[in-house]
C-alpha cells in the first residue's frame, strides 16, 4: 500500500520567505526507513524522531514503512524546524488516517514537541507576507507568533497550541477563528519611548549637534572624556527622529522576527531600534553572516541608531565593512551558491576618548599621553570611515551647575517637532530621488541646493586654509549647512549656517595631532 501527501509550507532565508512544497511519499518495504531529501539541515533531519512521538503522543499512528520526505524546491538548503508540522500532516494524509480537502489552501509551520505541542518559530512575519503574495487563503502557525503574523492583513493567520489543533481545524471538526488585532492600536502603543531628552542636564552644544544630525540623518562622532554622557545622548537620538512609518515598522519588525528576536508581547517595532554592540563583536556579528545568513547588528538597526561606543577599540577590519552600507543603505552576503541582500538605512554614532587615557581635553585632569601616542589612537579610525561621518562634536565633562539646576530642558517631542519639519523640506526638495534627506546628496545635488552667498563662501574659503579642513570635509559643511538651514527655516544657506556647519569638523582641524 503506499501513499502520496503534499502539504505547503513557507522558510526564510535571510530575512524573505519563499513557500515550499512538503511531498511525503508512504510505501511497503522490507526494512522501514525515513529518509528526509532536499538540501536539509542537521536540525531537518532531526524532525524524524520528534514527528514520529509526536504523532504517537496525539493519538495517531506512525507508519512503519519506507518513507520519503521531499522539500521542494530540491535546489535550495532548509534550515530549522519550522517544517515539522506540515510534515506531520503530510504523513497523516499519506498514511490515509486523515482525508482534507483544505490542505492546499494554507501554509503550515511549527515546531513539534514531542507530546504533540506546536512551538515558535523565527520569521512568521515574512511567512504571512510571503503566503498573502503566493495567493494562498492563510498560515496555520503556532499561537505565540500568531500577533506578528496578524500584522499582514488580508490573509487568514490561524493560531493553534497542538498538533490534534491543527487536523481537527483541518478536517473541519471544529473552527479556528482567525486571529486578528486592530493594527493602528498596535503602532499606536508601541510607538511610545521611556527615555527623554529632558532627562539630560547640560551639554546643549551636543544636544543641538544631534538635533542637526537628527534632522539631516548626518552620521555623528562623539568625542569626549569618561562619564561625560555620550551614552546617555545617544540612548536618546532615536526619540527626536521622526516616528517611523507602518511600512517602515513592518520592515524592521521582519528583520527581528527573523532574528528571533522579537518578543512575544512585542507584535510590532514602531520605536526606532537602537543597537549598542561591544567593540569585542566579530565582522559576522556586525554586517551579518553565517552558513544561513542571519542580520547583523548593522541591519538590526535598520531606520534607527547604531552606536559603537569606544570607536578606536574595534577591531579595524570589522569597521571597514561599514563603509559599503553606509553608502548604499544595503549589505550583501555573498555564498558560493547564493547571496543576501539586507537592509542596512541606518544612522552611524560613534563615540571615542580623546586619548588613550581619556582625559586630553579635560581642564581638570592631567593627561599622560605623548603626542605620538594621542595621533596613532586617533589614526585608529580610517579617513574612508571619517570621510562617511558628518559631525565631530566635543561632548566636555558636565559642570555641577548644570547637574543641579532645575531649569526645564527641551523635551523630545519639542525637538521631534522641529526636526520633522526639516525632514518635510528635505523630503519635497528631493522628490523623485532613491534619497530623502540632506546627508546622502549627491555632488549634483549640493550645487544646486547649496548654493552660498558671497560672505559664506568667503567664511568657507577661510576655513579651509586657516583652520586646516581638508577637502573632504568640504562637501560635509555644505549637507550640514543645508541642514541648519532647513531647522532655521531658510530658503538659502547663509553665513551663520556654515559658522556653526564648520564646528562640526573636529577631527579635520587636527585638535588631536
């Protein structure tokens, strides 16, 4: 006697999904096997044991035989243990204890346990994205990833806890409601930060640095003694960005429920991230990789802040790779077989010491550093990497008058307000463009909309040869200029734009050399 199941199932691979056929083929033999083909993983292979307990634990029967599973399409590697029950199914309906005419209707993912529980899975959000694209009716999944996937609306998203759950929803003895929820609600409560910039004390000069960089999505170093707050400002940076869009939430909720790290109470990311990796992190861990490609913090990231404290303690070739995603807002893995694109549109914050004791441009504090030693800390960084950063602040210890005053500081959303407005100007000037704001212009698009008047360009000449300003930092005063303008409300770039522009080039004026 032998038999025929096909059951649909959907996988990830980077952060998009594809759906895929599970053929199970039954048949008599004289020793019985199981035998699991189409590229799969070590975890694939596995499923056998846990399918067969927990076919026996719901009350079903395994069937004894010759088995065959194919994943199709064969050209392409499986990882994980996401196609567990659809293979259940696809035994059940090969072996003829079950008959549904429903089976084609719906992709099914979960992971079994052995008494026949169904557990979570990663990357249900691009599942249920990837089964409305495919045409099929819904996803049957485990009710904890049920909230993520319920974001995808126009597709059925049916939770159930168990693997008798799914064939008696199946065979139709009894109805699973669709899960749902109201999705406005959802981007409305979870768009909401605990932190303030009002919690900050002093250092206006940087808060205003942050403000600009906010509002031109300009690319940031911190320069400063220990204890002097560059964390704490950072932490905030997000908060006064402009709040993401739904599509813009969705995307960044993909790239962490592919992670796996996406929180069951936590359906949908409508905050900006904010990754703060250790300067011990490996190339892989930062851009991403692995023999399944997983995101890396870069893309983990993505429409928020990246923030690599102590930036001349990392490792030189892990910093190098950030400089193609920083032009291209993409990082690609490349495999022998294949390759993975990655969204990377990220702001890059980097914070560093003034020397390697810390405390070279603190009045107050002697600093033991050669001259030799403070240049070859600082040479650390790359010029390529410096090039792709748009302001050097100094961020100075904070004065006890500062700490305890009571005056009122300028709240997040007061500072949301203003830079989303320069957002708006950005976004109209730039119609049309694959860019919406000031910091990716292109050379073209400097000289047209950063045309100067005669005093500011007379300041801007001056500076270069006076101050010493390289030539790369040309083009980064005239995009922050651009910047201060549009928070200032001005048509034209104007002298008292590029002053403050040029004060934001630090590490070109050679304080440090």
């Amino acid at each position: 006697m032998t038999g025929l199941g096909k059951v649909k199932s959907v996988a990830v691979y980077g952060i998009e999904a594809y759906v895929l056929e599970i053929e199970v083929y039954v048949t008599k033999g004289q020793l019985p096997s199981t035998v699991v083909i189409g590229l799969p993983d070590a975890a694939v292979k596995e499923c056998r044991d846990r399918v067969k307990a927990a076919l026996k634990n719901s009350g079903y029967k395994f069937p004894y035989k010759n088995i065959t599973i194919n994943l199709a399409p064969a050209d392409r590697k499986k990882e994980g243990p996401s196609f567990e029950l659809s293979i259940a199914m696809g035994l059940l309906i090969a072996s003829n204890q079950i008959e549904t005419a429903k089976i084609n209707e719906y992709g099914i993912v979960g992971e079994l346990a052995l008494d026949g529980r169904v557990r979570k899975v990663n990357g249900c959000l691009s599942m249920a994205i990837k089964c409305k694209e495919a045409g099929l009716k819904g996803l049957i999944l485990p009710a904890d990833n049920a909230p993520e996937a319920a974001i995808v609306e126009g597709i059925d998203i049916i939770p159930v806890n168990t693997l008798s759950d799914t064939v008696s929803f199946l065979t139709n003895e009894f109805i699973i409601t669709p899960f749902s929820l109201n999705l406005s609600d959802v981007f409305s409560d979870s768009s909401h930060y605990d932190i303030d910039f009002m919690d900050v004390k002093g250092q206006e000069h940087v808060k205003r640095a942050l403000t600009i960089a906010a509002a031109g999505n300009h690319n940031v170093l911190m320069i400063g003694p220990p204890g002097s707050g560059k964390t704490m400002l950072t932490q905030r940076l997000p908060t006064i960005m402009p709040g993401l869009t739904l599509e813009e939430a969705i995307e960044t909720t993909a790239i962490y429920s592919s992670a796996g790290l996406l929180g069951q109470d936590n359906s949908l990311i409508a905050t900006r991230p904010f990754r703060n990796p250790h300067h011990t992190i490996s190339t892989a861990g930062l851009v991403g990789g692995g023999s399944f490609p997983r995101p890396g913090e870069i893309s983990l990231a993505h429409h928020g802040v990246l923030f690599l404290d102590e930036l001349p303690e990392y490792n030189r070739k892990t910093l190098e790779v950030l400089r193609q995603p920083l032009e291209t807002d993409e990082i690609t893995i490349s495999r022998a077989m294949s390759s993975v694109m990655f969204p990377a549109e990220i702001m890059l914050v980097g914070a560093m010491n003034p020397c390697p004791c810390g405390y070279n441009t603190d009045p107050k504090k002697e600093c033991h550093c050669s001259p030799r030693q403070i240049r070859n800390y600082i040479s650390k960084i790359s010029g390529p990497l410096l090039d792709r950063i748009d302001i050097h602040v100094e961020v100075p210890n904070v004065q006890y008058k500062d700490l305890t005053s009571d005056a009122t500081c300028e709240s997040s959303e007061e500072i949301r307000a203003e830079v989303t407005k320069a957002r708006e100007a950005q976004l109209k000037r730039f119609q049309g463009l694959k860019y919406s704001t000031n910091s990716r212009m292109s050379t073209k698009q400097i000289k047209k909309h950063c045309s100067l008047d005669s005093q500011a360009e007379e300041l801007l000449h001056q500076a270069m040869t006076e101050l010493n300003i390289s030539a790369r930092g040309y083009n980064k005063i005239l995009k922050v200029g651009r910047t201060i303008a549009d928070l200032d409300h001005s048509e034209n770039v104007c002298i008292e734009h590029i002053s403050e522009a040029v004060q934001y080039r630090n590490l070109d004026r050679d304080l440090w050399k």
